[in-house]
C-alpha cells in the first residue's frame, strides 16, 4: 500500500475529486456504503439504477463503491468503459449462494419455467437466466413472463414475496440476505411502542414475519421516494443501517430508525476513503467479464427493460 494512506480524509477527498477530475469518472455509491463513500459519490442509489446512470454519462471511467455483482452490471451495461471496484474483497453472501452448476442442474429439473433471476447475483447466473429483474419491478417482471412457471434466483424471500402478488408458480431458490436474516420481531414491536405514529418500511429481502409488520414494503429507492411523499415524520427503516444515512440526509426534519442493532453489512463497509484513492490513482481492480457471458447477461437485463421499462 501507498504511504498515501496515512493522508487525514479531508485531503483524501481533495485528492480523490482532483483524480476523478483527471480520469474523467464518476463516482458511484450504492445506498448502504459507508456515510463518508455516500458523500463523495456523484451518484447514490439501487445497484442497477446506478449503472444505468453511468452507462449514460461521457465518463471513460466508473469507480463503483459497492459488491462485486453490482460492479459487474456497471460492466455490462458499460463494457468500453473502466469499472473499478475500490474494494476488491467486498463480495455477496446472497449471491455466492447460487453457482451455474446449481442452476444448470435446477434448469433441468424445470425445463417449462422462465428463470427470473434477481440482479443481487453474479453476471454468470445472469446469462443463465431468461430474464432479470429488481426489487422494485419484480412482481411486474414475473408477470410479464408467457412461462406459467417461474424459476425465481437467488432470494428466497423477494421470490416468497413476489408469489404473494402474482398467480404464476412461484419455484423458490434457498437463497437469503444474511443482514436482512438478523431483523427481529421484537426489535420493530419495541420500537412502534415507543413511537406508535411510525411507519414501518420493510425491504422485500426480508422474513415473512418481519413483512407482516410492514406498512410498506420497498426496494431502497423507492423507500426514499415514499418517506419524500409521506405525510409521516418517524419511520422504522427495515434494511441495511447504511440507508439510513441516505434518508437524513434528503430529509433531515424527519425521524429515521432501525429496529436491530447491528444491520450491517460487512462487505458494504469495506470501501473505504482510502480504497477510493488507490483505486482511481492506479486504476486498481479493473472488472473484467467475458465478452459470451457480457452478452447473455445484457440479454437478460434488457428482457427486464423491454418488459417493464425503469423510469
């Protein structure tokens, strides 16, 4: 490592928007970063809208602060641009719980079912798949398919939630969040106690009984959205502790809790300010896809978009 790294973060961030400025790139923060990565970042949000974002800017180079499959969409999406992944080690649970060789095997078990694969997977399982899709737009997607039956990957509780909207067969993959797997019961109960006028806004990752209790249930842009609209000025964000630092700041004269201590997660928090300035100083952790596997996965993340279009 540089001896860089023993700069204080404020010349970090100094050095980082000259680098960015240098390199033509733009910065990118999924929503459960790190506060001081969220606030350095050109853009904040969901995985995918992320990418699409960049895809649409003259940047030569996307500095992803995120997990390895999101990195990889930005990739997709963009593939005559660098993408870099400051933290090269920051990997996903849920996505590591399906590989093509289980797929391949399920596939076969199920040869009349569209495979709808949520974008929390790597882009190999995505060039499996008939078809991507989002927190926000699964339940569309899954409609939108002519297959009766839907091999859904690798969330077992979106694929659950989304069964509960949809009249199509739900085929579930035992696949799950480990953060969203921590929220308790208890935890939300204790917290409307103590402030009965809250709304409870539960991400669709999350345990049916955690669901129950939900007000709403949303992906992390649309919870965003919502508490913007809402008359409401204390909510119970269910999710990854890191949205919350999103939420105060776009709307800092309303009241944002989590129920469960210790709704981290690691991998999320592993880019740090240094990481950042390494990786746009040397270029580091470049990602790389093979152009046969890019293809089928672009495939199936423009099936999404043709089926039900993002705004």
């Amino acid at each position: 490592m540089s001896l860089d790294i023993f700069l204080d973060d404020q010349e970090l961030i100094s050095r980082i928007q000259k680098l960015k400025k240098e390199r033509n790139a733009v910065i990118l923060a999924h929503s459960y970063e790190r506060p001081e990565i969220q606030d350095i970042a050109d853009y904040v949000g969901d995985s995918l809208e992320l990418s699409r974002l960049a895809a649409k800017t003259d940047a030569d180079v996307i500095v992803f602060c995120s997990v390895h499959f999101m990195a990889e969409t930005a990739k997709i999406l963009s593939p005559q641009k660098t993408v870099l992944l400051p933290a090269a080690e920051a990997g996903c649970p849920l996505a590591d719980m399906i590989t093509p060789t289980q797929l391949a095997i399920k596939k076969a078990e199920h040869p009349n079912a569209a495979v709808v694969a949520y974008v929390n997977c790597s882009a190999e399982i995505k060039a499996m798949a008939d078809v991507c899709c989002t927190s926000a737009n699964a339940v569309q997607v899954v409609d939108a398919m002519p297959q009766d039956e839907i091999l859904f990957v690798p969330d077992q509780h979106l694929g659950r939630w989304v069964q509960t909207q949809t009249d199509k067969k739900i085929i579930l993959w035992a696949g799950c969040c480990p953060t969203h797997q921590r929220m308790k019961v208890k935890d939300i109960l204790d917290l409307k106690q103590q402030y009965p006028d809250a709304e409870v806004i539960v991400h669709p990752e999350s345990n049916k009984d955690i669901c129950d209790l939900a007000n709403a249930i949303l992906s992390t842009s649309q919870m965003l959205r919502y508490c913007q609209a809402s008359e409401s000025k204390t909510f119970v964000i269910c999710t990854e502790m890191g949205m919350l630092h999103r939420l105060r700041t776009a709307m800092p004269d309303k009241t944002f809790l989590q129920p469960s201590k210790g709704l981290i997660c690691p991998n999320m928090k592993m880019t740090q300010l240094e990481d950042v300035y390494e990786s746009l100083k040397e270029l580091k952790h470049p990602i790389e896809i093979p152009e046969p596997i890019r293809i089928k996965a672009l495939q199936a993340l423009n099936g999404m978009l043709a089926a039900v279009p993002l705004k």
